[in-house]
C-alpha cells in the first residue's frame, strides 16, 4: 500500500522551459509535505515544502502547489537549468507522527 | 558545522556475515532516522529513534534487523546473517526536532551482500 507516489519515472525538459513534476498522496492525516533533490552516490537533500494550511509555497524558481481536495502536489521548476537534472523526491509526514513517508522518485534531466 | 556522517560509505559482506552501519547526526540533532533505498525504488522508512529510545520500527523487517542510538556515540544499524535481498542503499537523516519537519541525510552506505 503506497501512500505516496510519483507516477512518472522520468521526465526530460529542454533548458528555461517549466518543470513540472507531481505526486499524489492517499493519507488524510498528512499534514505537511517536502520535496528533496538527490544526485548519484549522495544523500537528498532538501528543497521545499509545504504545510497543508496553504496551498502555494514559492522559493526562487521553486514552487509547490498542493491540492488538498485532490490529495496532489506538484514542484515547479522555471527556469529549469542543466544543474537541476536529478531524482527528485515527494515525502509527506504528519506532524505528530516523526517519520516522513517517501514517493518512489522522478529522474528529471534538464537538456541544453 | 560537520553534517551527518555515515560509515562505511561501502560495505561488501558474504551471505551470513553480519553488517554495521554507523551514523552520527548533525550537531543538536537528537532524532535520527533509518531508511533504506533498494534498486530501482524509493526511500522506505526502517526506523525512528532519540538518544536511547526506539520511537518508531515499523519499517523494519522482524528478524536480523536491530538498531539503536546510545547516549554516546553514533547510532548502529546492524543486520545479521545478511542475505541478498539486503543489498542496498541505507541512508540515516537526522532533525533537531520530532514532527515530520525537514530531515538532514548523510550520504549513505551502499551494502552489497556476495
């Protein structure tokens, strides 16, 4: 029973174009969702997140829209930069619980 | 500011042998976590502890999987007897606080079990 996925493996932008990658969540009691970027042979780290009292949290050219109604959130990347191709992670939580629950990734590759 | 350590950075262990992971957290940080990442998936959750305190194994697997975090020292994930299937990624995070807030990640220990 996957609580969190990411449906879409991989996903190829050409440079300055918009990045947008999603995730779906089944669990009611999440209440606050993240983003984490993870290059080859390191650890993620993190990006952005969002409680689930807004519905929009922007950072630089990074933002996540969460949809509450429709259990979704996505990240927007714009302008997307050869830099940003990496996997990138969903996580949800709830904030009395501790533990994060993880997405299975997105491999995003930004091409010049 | 040191950021979280994990050792080794790769451990190649034969069917049977026993494997350690170690993880020291960032400094203030008293919640570590355990998670481990198998090919081609995601990160699971094993474990949640605080110095001394197992808060949360309902990640881990029932048998040969242990862990724990002394009030000093590094906190130890130990696997006994490994088997194939325990080939992975194992990475450990740590946070100053409890509450799902952002986790800190070290930079894993890949585990090849021959």
């Amino acid at each position: 029973d996957q609580q969190v996925k990411q449906n879409s493996p991989s996903l190829s932008v050409q440079e300055g174009r918009i990045s947008i990658l999603n995730c779906d969540y089944t669990n009611s009691m999440f209440d606050y969702f993240l983003w984490y970027k993870k290059y080859p042979a390191e650890g993620p780290t993190f990006l952005i997140s969002i409680s689930s009292i807004k519905d929009k949290n922007e950072d630089g050219r990074f933002t996540v829209f969460l949809n509450k109604s429709a259990k979704h959130l996505s990240l927007h990347i714009v302008p997307s930069q050869p830099g940003d191709s990496a996997v990138y992670f969903c996580a949800a939580s709830n904030t009395n619980a501790g533990k994060s629950t993880f997405g299975d990734g997105t491999t995003l590759t930004v091409k010049p | 500011n040191a950021g979280v350590m994990q050792n080794p950075r790769h451990l190649v262990r034969r069917r049977g042998q026993e494997a350690r992971l170690r993880c020291s957290p960032m400094k203030g940080h008293s919640h570590v976590y355990w998670y481990r990442q198998l090919p081609e998936e995601g990160l699971k959750f094993m474990v949640y502890l605080q110095k001394e305190n197992i808060i949360d194994e309902s990640g881990m697997p029932k048998e040969r999987f242990s862990a724990e975090f002394p009030k000093e020292g590094p906190s130890i994930l130990r696997i006994q007897q490994v088997v194939r299937g325990d080939s992975a990624a194992y990475f450990c995070a740590s946070s100053p606080f409890t509450g799902g807030e952002k986790l800190f990640f070290g930079s894993g220990t890949q585990l090849s079990v021959l």
